[in-house]
C-alpha cells in the first residue's frame, strides 16, 4: 500500500498549510498497525472543516478505542485538485497519507446542502465511482451524516448509508459491524439492521429511520486529546466547548431546533474541566461557550461566573455568539462584559410581531428594546441583527415592519449604535412545520433586500449585509 505523495505540488498552490498535517494534538494512529481504518471527510476547504467539532468528536472517539484508526480528509482546493488529477493522484488522509480507497469506511458529514456537490467531488477524487451501485467490492463504504442526512434521496445514489442523527454512541457500533464482517455486502446488511440507518440500496420500499440522539451529553468529557491546532488560520479559530445541544424555542424554520431536539445540557462542572484542560495545553487566547441558544443554558450565569473566576482573560477572550433579547438581565451582561464581549447579536427573524408568531418566535418588540437598552445601560456600542426574507405568509408589511424597528433601535441607540443587520433567505427545510412551503424566487428576495438596504443602510452606523448565493440567477 503506498501513500499519496504531493510533496512536490505543495510549492505550487496556493496555500501549502491546508494540506501538511502534523498538527499539534493531532492522534497520528499507525494505518497498517490498525485492524479497521476510518477516513472522515469534511467536503470542503481545511479551514473551514478543521474548526468542525462533529468531525473532531468522531475523530476523537474512534482513535481512543483499540484496533481502530481514525484519519481525517479535507477537500483540496481546486488548483490541488487539478493537478491531483493530472497527475492521477487520488484523496488521501491527512495524517497517514493513505489513499482514501484504502479504509475500510469513508464518512462524510453533510451540514449543509451547498455542499452536495462537493461530496460527488470528494468520492470521484478518492477514485471511486461516483455512483454506489458502481463501487466494488474492495472499495470502502460511503456513509453519509450530519444533519442534511435528514434529507437523503438527492444523494441516495451516490451514497451507500446514511446515519441519522447523533453518532457519538452510534460509531462504536459502525466500528463493531466493520470488525466483525469483512465482507462488504453483509456489513451493508448489518448497517441496513441499525434503527438509524438508511442503505437505499437495501431499503427501496420505503423505511422508517429513527434519529439517533447521544444520552451521555450531560456528562460528556473530552474523549482524547485536547482540541487540534492548525497550522493556519481556521474559520473559527477558538477552542470550542458545547454546553448545550438542542433548542427549547421551536421556531418552525429552523432545522437544527427540530434536529437536536430533545433539549440537554452539559454539566458546568464537566464545561469548566475540559476548557481549563485546553487552554493549559494549547494556549488558546480565545475559547467559545457555543449552543443553539446559549443564554438558555439553566447554568449559564454561573458558568461565566467560574470562567472568569478561572481564566485569565486577559490572555483568553471567552466567546458567547447566540443570545436571545429577552433572557439578558444585568448580571449576566456584566459578566458577558467582564468576558471582553463587545456586542450583542439579536435575531428577531422577522420584522412584525404578526410574522414572529407565525414562525413560533415569541419575542415581543418590548422584550427586544428592553435586551437592547440593558445592553445600552451597560455600554455596549454594537448589536448585530438577524431577519430572515421570504419567510411563509410575508408581505410587503413585514418587510416596512423590518425597516421600522431598525429604525426604532437606532433611535434608542441616538443614531451613535453601531448596527450590523444580515437578511438571509428562508430555505424551506425538511422535518419542519414548513417543510413543504415555497421558497420565494430570487428577484423577490433580491427586491426585498434592497428595500431595506436603500431604507436604512445609508446611515453611516448600519450596515445590511444580504446573501446572494441563493440568487446566481440575478447577481
Ligand atoms: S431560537 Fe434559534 S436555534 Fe432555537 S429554534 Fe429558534 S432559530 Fe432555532
């Protein structure tokens, strides 16, 4: 078995860091020394899969365990791949530099469905046939997770199994199917076996998956090693630690809230353990407390009390991102303050209290000016909103609606706030009460945006930033 070797293509592209490995806390477990080998692949760019923390579980737990290695696939960036393929080069993993056809399993994560394409690209460039039905025998089976695995018939054909939900108890099982049958067929079946498999090929009439959900999160430590470090600048350059999974608000548009449902917290004490641990081994200068709702953590005052009783936070700056306006009170923006935070971000979704009802988000106008004035009160000078375009039943009233309380929070802000608003687009998504709603055309969305832009953004102290990626057709 012989590794990839691209050593001499390095000083050709244009960022060599992406692809040299040996990161600090990376596990490097020996290939040939391991009975079953897992390559799991992030499909797309290192920076951005390396701040994955999905990946960095499953990474972590599989190489804590005997018999078993785990190594990690990024997707080249596009000049790699070029010349990848001209020079018949195939996906490796990182740490063993082995190609990917040579694991027993290559297991991509789908958290987002930009990047279906690029899973077709990550499986071609491994030298596999891109559809299932073309792989060999010898070839490793292709699993597929993540939450877009909810919605798994686009990539059905390509996919050999696709596991639903969460996989931290789930991949020991996985690693036991692969060492006790060699034979790829009858691993299939056993997978096929699972609650929370799908094997399109062996589930054509239809099946019912249960989503898998982890029991052991409360009181979850590290599993390996402390976080890795990459040699370049990540998307999210921080250690990361998760305190809560799932979200108690039920906003119907949004997936992650019915996804990581049932709500659980993880223990303080466990949080506090694991991030001294890391920031003493890695000498991370920034560390963030991330959630889908963070200040709905039931302990979170108490947390960020310890943390600044226990971090010098001079050195580490600890990072809060999701907040909801109406469960600020004093005491915890001070302790926020105290933390180094400088912002606070709000998402109100929509711009009436009509359409915030209608999504389930019960935030009041009063509840969002009061979180903001605490905020004022307490000196913070910068407040990011979030609204969504398109989303069911909206009219041209909701979109006004938007454009007045910006305007009302610039006016308690003395126009001197400095106000960040980011419009995104309302994607229907699957396993919501708005699964099957519509997805407004583009040009409207479009039209929509630069109403409120033209409304509001030429104040000098707001900014409105809105997504084109969803519009090739017009920008
Ligand atoms: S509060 Fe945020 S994470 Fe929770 S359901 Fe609503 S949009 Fe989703």
């Amino acid at each position: 078995m012989k590794q990839v070797d691209i050593q001499h293509l390095l000083p050709l592209v244009e960022k060599p860091s992406r692809y040299i490995d040996h990161e600090i806390n990376a596990c490097r477990k020996d290939f040939a020394g391991n009975k079953i080998r897992m390559a799991f692949a992030f499909p797309d760019a290192y920076e951005i899969g390396i701040s994955h923390l999905g990946l960095k579980i499953l990474y972590s737990i599989v190489n804590s365990l005997p018999d078993l290695m785990a190594d990690r696939v990024y997707l080249p960036w596009t000049d790699l791949a070029d010349m990848m393929r001209a020079e018949k080069l195939k996906l490796f993993g990182w740490e063993s530099r082995m190609p990917v056809d040579q694991f027993d399993l290559l297991g991509i994560t789908l958290q987002s469905e930009l990047t279906f394409s690029n899973v077709l690209e990550t499986i071609d460039l491994s030298g596999l046939a891109i559809r299932s039905e073309l792989r060999a025998e010898t070839d490793p089976i292709v699993m597929a997770g993540g939450p877009c695995a909810t919605n798994p018939l686009p990539l059905a054909p390509f996919v050999d199994v696709f596991y639903l939900g969460e996989a931290e108890e789930g991949i020991i099982e996985i690693a036991e199917i692969l060492k006790e049958h060699s034979s790829k067929q009858e691993r299939l079946r056993k997978f096929a076996d699972m609650d929370s498999c799908y094997v399109p090929a062996m589930h054509q009439d239809g099946r019912i998956v249960h989503s898998s959900k982890f029991n052991g999160f409360h009181n979850s430590q590290l599993q390996h090693k402390p976080q890795l470090l990459s040699w370049q600048l990540a998307t999210h350059n921080r250690y990361v630690a998760e305190i809560m999974r799932g979200c108690s608000r039920g906003c119907r548009f949004c997936h992650a809230g019915y996804f990581y449902r049932p709500v659980r917290e993880r223990a303080p004490e466990a949080i506090l353990q694991d991030l001294l641990t890391e920031v003493k081994a890695s000498g991370w200068d920034e560390a963030g407390l991330v959630s889908l709702s963070s200040s709905d953590y039931s302990c979170i005052q108490e947390l960020l009390l310890s943390l600044l009783f226990a971090v010098d936070t001079q050195k580490t700056h600890i990072s809060l991102p999701s907040l909801r306006a109406d469960s600020l009170s004093d005491p915890l923006v001070k302790a926020m303050q105290s933390l180094g935070r400088e912002g606070l971000t709000i998402a109100p979704e929509a711009g009436s209290e009509r359409l915030r009802k209608v999504i389930n988000k019960n935030l009041s106008e009063t509840e969002i000016m009061a979180g903001i004035e605490t905020a004022l009160r307490l000196g913070w000078q910068k407040i990011k909103l979030y609204f969504m375009l398109g989303l069911p039943t909206e009219t041209e009233e909701d979109i006004d609606a938007i454009i007045e309380l910006i305007d009302k929070i610039n006016a308690i802000g003395k126009r001197r706030l400095q106000i960040n608003v980011t419009l995104s687009p309302f994607v229907p998504k699957p396993f919501t009460p708005f699964q099957w709603c519509k997805m407004l055309e583009g040009e409207i969305l479009l039209n929509r945006a630069w109403r409120v832009k033209n409304s509001c953004g030429k104040a000098r102290n707001i900014k409105i930033k809105y997504h084109t990626t969803c519009l090739p057709a017009i920008v």
